[in-house]
C-alpha cells in the first residue's frame, strides 16, 4: 500500500464513517498512502444525523453536492461518479455496498479502469426473502470485487453462498468510535429520568418492531407494578403516531417516553443512567446501536435476527437474545433484567469487555488486509 491513493466511497458520512475511515487514515499515514473520502451526497439519504465534517481534517468529496439521488437524473449521476473517479484516479476503491446506482457506477468505473475494487458488506441471508433470480444477479456483482470487509460471521457465510472465495473476506466492518460512549466519560452526565429505566434508540419504521416493545413493556408492567423500570424510545419517524396511540391505549404515559430524535451527544446521557438496552428489531443488518450501548457498559436483550447478535450477544453473560415475533419472550426478559437474580454491574462489564475489540482500529487493520489482499490480485 506504500504510495498508494484509496478512495472509500459511502452514501454519506457520518459519525459512524468517520471514527472508522479517521483510524483507517492513521493506520496507514506512515506509510504514505493517500485516502480520499467520497459521499454520494452531503445530505444524508437514510439518517438525520449531524456530522462536524467543517472540525475534521478529512476532506471529503461529495459527487452530487448537496442534491439527494432521487432528485436527479440515472444519466447525470453516472456522468458525475465517472467524472469525480477519472479526477480522484485513486489506485483502489472501496466501495459501500451496490445499493445506489453511484455506487453500481463506481464499480463499472473500477473494472473498466482495472482497478482493485473492496465491498463494504453487511448483508446477511435472513434480511429478506430471496428470489433465486436476484440472488443471481447480486452474486454476478460481488464477484466482481477484489475483496471484502464484512460486519461478523452472519455477512461472511452469506457472501461465500453467493460465491464470494473465503480467503478474500475480512471482519472489521461493523464498529463505533468505543471511546465516545465509554462509562468513565459519560456517568457524571445528568440524569435525564430520575427512574430506572429501559432504553431503546431506534428510527420509527416497521422493522424496529416498537408495537410489540410496547406491547410487551405493557405486559412486563402489568407483572411487576409500581417496581417496574420505565421505558425510554428514543428516535422518530412515521409511525410515531402509532407508537403514541399504543402508549395511550395501555395507559403508560407516565412510564413510556418519548425524548424524540436525539444527536449523538444528546444520546450520552441516556446511555450513561440506563439499566439495560434493548433492540428488537425484526430485521437488522447489524445494529450499530448495540455496540453504543455496550461501548457505555450496559447488558442488552438483542433480538436475535440483528446481524450483530451473534458476534456480539453472549447469552446469559453480557445479555439476551429473543425472537422478535415472541412478545411473551420478551416480557419475560425485561422482568429477569430487572428483577433482582441478575448481576446487572457484572454483565455491564461484560459487555464493555467484549466490545474492546470492536473498535476503529479493528475496522482499520481488517480495511488494510483487505485492500492489501485486492492489490495482490491485480
């Protein structure tokens, strides 16, 4: 990699983007190899997160500028990616995945170039239903890369059933900046509730699966009483109005809140006077919100269709996994975790243990093999 020019091109960059491309950058600086961020648009198309691009040194090409994709012609957005990739030249490109057409463009620029090309990849075979004829399609695709950065094993064995080679696959992908949400730097934040509490951070949108959360806080309450936690769902999105009548239908105004859509720093103090996180999503490629949580020392019920819970999840040690479609399950948990049978001090620790290794160097030396691994093959 000695001199060598790698661009890395996501949707948009946020937090999450730059903690690990920031690692990646000085893991290879000394070497003198060049990195070039590129983003399809600087706003973001899936989140509403905020990110200090103007307080990083980290300059970072944006193809269509501020306009999102969907306002914009197929013609233009290929003109513009081959465009912007014929300036940069960059001796490698990683790639975020093939569900945007700039990033489909990026990769015909790539083999019409003969350049190594690296998926970011966190796909894994139980997101959704497959039909053989898109699966055909999509493994066509990903053999055309050199190699990949995957989140955990559910990712690995996915992309090696649609023919990805074995040795070409590498883990690193799915992490956060741990240091942001470490116990040490955020305990002395204020309480936002002065209860105990629950918490989940979620987009409002139908794989997060809140009615049945609520449904089964609504139960867990109905068990326990007034020595029940309360539940915080932090977040927004269309079914907000569904959320609010389900609260009001069970009667938990006083114990169900509703902060809204928080930044990252406005998170920390709910993650640092929480006693347990919980993620129940029906389908989740990974569930970066996971890590955070861990990252801040909690024990977590995790739902055991995100992509994160077999790598992250140790049952019974640092949490618990359930079925997402099994309201009763979670009920259940949500009285174990708050009933006195459970270490939860112990199990936090487990939790921030674990994570150590989930880092942004993690990310950064697993980018550096794979790239490493696609020069070779050029």
């Amino acid at each position: 990699m000695n001199q060598d020019k790698v661009a890395i091109l996501f949707a948009n960059y946020g937090p999450y983007h730059l903690a690990r491309v920031k690692a990646f950058q000085n893991l290879v600086k000394n070497k003198g190899c060049q990195m070039v961020a590129i983003q399809i648009s600087r706003d973001s198309i899936d989140y509403q997160w905020q990110t200090q691009i103007e307080n990083s040194d980290l300059k970072i090409y944006s193809i269509l500028g501020s306009l999102r994709p969907d306002k914009v012609s197929k013609n233009i957005i290929i003109k513009k990616t081959f465009d912007l990739l014929s300036r940069i030249n960059p001796d490698a490109l990683v790639i975020a995945g093939y569900g945007y057409l700039s990033m489909l463009s990026a990769l015909f620029w790539s083999l019409w170039r003969q350049k190594p090309t690296i998926i970011f990849s966190e796909s894994k075979e139980d997101d959704e239903s497959r039909i053989w004829w898109k699966e055909a399609i999509k493994s066509f695709l990903v053999k055309r890369y050199s190699s990949a950065l995957v989140g955990g094993h559910p990712h690995k064995r996915y992309l090696i059933k649609l023919g990805f080679p074995e040795d070409a696959i590498f883990m690193g992908y799915d992490v956060v900046d741990n240091s942001v949400f470490h116990p040490d730097k955020i305990k002395q934040l204020p309480f936002p509730i002065h209860k105990p509490y629950f918490l989940s951070i979620n987009r409002f949108v139908a794989k997060k699966n809140l009615p049945l959360l609520i449904t089964a806080y609504a139960h867990y309450y109905q068990k326990v009483g007034e020595k029940a936690w309360d539940l915080v769902l932090c977040g927004d999105g269309e079914l907000l109005p569904q959320i609010k009548g389900l609260i009001q239908q069970h009667q938990l105004e006083n114990h169900v809140h509703l902060p809204g859509f928080l930044q990252q720093d406005e998170l920390l103090p709910y993650f640092a006077h929480a006693k347990t996180f919980i993620h129940a999503s029906t389908t989740e490629q990974w569930g970066l919100v996971v890590n955070e949580a861990m990252a801040a020392g909690l024990p977590v019920i995790v739902s055991n269709r995100c992509g994160c819970f077999e790598d992250l999840v140790m049952e019974g040690v640092n949490g618990f996994g359930f079925n997402p479609e099994n309201q009763e399950e979670l009920t259940n948990l949500m009285v174990k975790m708050s009933s006195e049978d459970i270490d939860l001090e112990a199990m936090g620790k487990a939790s921030l243990s674990h994570i150590e290794k989930y880092s942004p160097d993690y990310f950064a030396q697993g980018l550096k093999s794979a790239i490493e691994f696609a020069m070779r093959k050029k």
